[in-house]
C-alpha cells in the first residue's frame, strides 16, 4: 500500500499571504495525484487532479506540481475562503487502491 | 448538473450490515468512462476509500475491507448500493457518494459529491 504524507500537519497564515502544502508518497507514483479542500460539516472538494490540473471553478490562485514522490499544493495569495483542512490523494491502479494523506489544516495566523 | 445523495440508517448495531444507497442525477453509469465511488471519513479523520465501480460493472475494492464490502448498480434507477457487513463501531462515520473522473478507465478525481451521511455504529 503506498502512504501518503501530508506536512505541515498545520499551518497558520495570514490573510494575502501564500501557503505552500507538501504531500509525499511512500514509493514514486504516476501523476494521478489530486488536492481537495474541506470546510467544517462540509464534503471535500476537489481542487487539482492530475498533479497540476484545476478543477472546474477553481481559481488560479491555487497551483499543483510535483512528481515521482514529492507534491505541493500552494495558495497564493490566501483569501478569507481558503482556511480549511486540504488532502491530497492518490489512486493506483494495479493493484487498484484510492489513497487518501492524513490532511494538512490552514488556519488564520 | 450532477448531484448525489446518499441514503440509508443513521444507526445500525454491532454486527449488523449497513446498506448505503446512492441516487444520482445528471450522468448516466451507462456511459463510457462513468464511476462512482464510496468514501468514508470517521469524526476528525481523513477521509478513506471503500469502493468504486465502472460503467462496464468493473468493480475496485480497498483491501483492508474487502471481504465486507460489496457495491452494485442500478443503471435503470441511476443508483449505486454498498453493503458493509459486520459493522462495528469503529465503522462509525460519515459516509460520501462520489462521482469519479476517469480517463481511459484510470482514476484521475473525485469532481462530485454527494452531502454525506453520518452513520454511528453503537449497540
């Protein structure tokens, strides 16, 4: 099973500043890898797959890069909306396994 | 505009099996290149895969659960089951339908979800 780590496990910001989110795999993976943001007692939503793609909506405030074992997601710029808990995740395909990193919150400073 | 919702109890026993039903709008699972997915996520957790299946019936299963899990559609009523057997109160969380973007079958995202639904396992 491939283990997704996500650092820092919190980060505090403050408003208009950027924000630099790390997930690394336990072996080098494809670029099948995806970030979602999750807001209080809401579901998760997807913000980049394919490493580096935005999502439908997303702004270009948000950036995705990385390859083999090392991935980033950053935040320009932060806005008040952006302070919430983001995961990235990981699907492989054989053995088939969707893989989910231990999250990374970002908090007001 | 695809939207999921999940259905089923809010509180099942230890040992019982829990059927989620998911009813989607706005895709067809008849489709090629169509999947949806279970996701669960326990109180404060990340969240955690269960299940996905294809337009083709192709059907993936996390392996920590594999034996207990099974995933079925409904094409006609645009509905996907999952069945969890044996359920025990660490399985207490809120469980998510998803629409998966795939391309030539390879999972790329989860573009959809649906709001959830918490399930507690407590006797």
């Amino acid at each position: 099973e491939i283990v997704m780590t996500q650092s820092p496990a919190t980060l505090s910001v403050s408003p208009g500043e950027s924000a630099t989110l790390s997930c690394r795999a336990g072996q080098s993976v494809s670029s099948n890898l995806a970030w979602y943001q999750q807001k209080p007692g809401q579901a998760p939503r997807l913000l980049i797959y394919g490493t580096s793609t935005r999502a439908t909506g997303i702004p270009a405030r948000f950036t995705g890069s990385g390859s083999g074992t090392e991935f980033t997601l950053t935040i320009s710029s932060l806005q008040s909306e952006d302070f919430a808990v983001y995961y990235c995740q990981h699907y492989n395909n054989w053995p088939p396994m969707l893989t989910f990193g231990g999250g990374t919150t970002v908090e007001i400073k | 505009q695809i939207t999921l919702k999940e259905s089923g109890p809010t509180l099942v026993k230890p040992t019982q099996t829990l059927t989620l039903t998911c009813t989607f709008s706005g895709f067809s699972l008849s489709t090629n290149e169509v999947s949806v997915g279970w996701i669960r996520q326990p109180p404060g957790k990340a969240p955690e895969w269960l299940a996905l299946i294809y337009w083709n019936d192709d059907k993936r299963y996390s392996p920590s659960l594999k034996s207990r899990l099974t995933i079925t559609k409904d094409t006609s009523k645009n509905q996907v089951v999952l069945t969890l057997t044996n359920m025990d109160p660490v399985d207490t969380a809120t469980y998510y339908c998803t629409h998966i973007m795939t391309i030539f079958g390879v999972v790329m995202g989860l573009d959809n979800w649906g709001q959830g639904i918490l399930v507690t396992v407590s006797s």
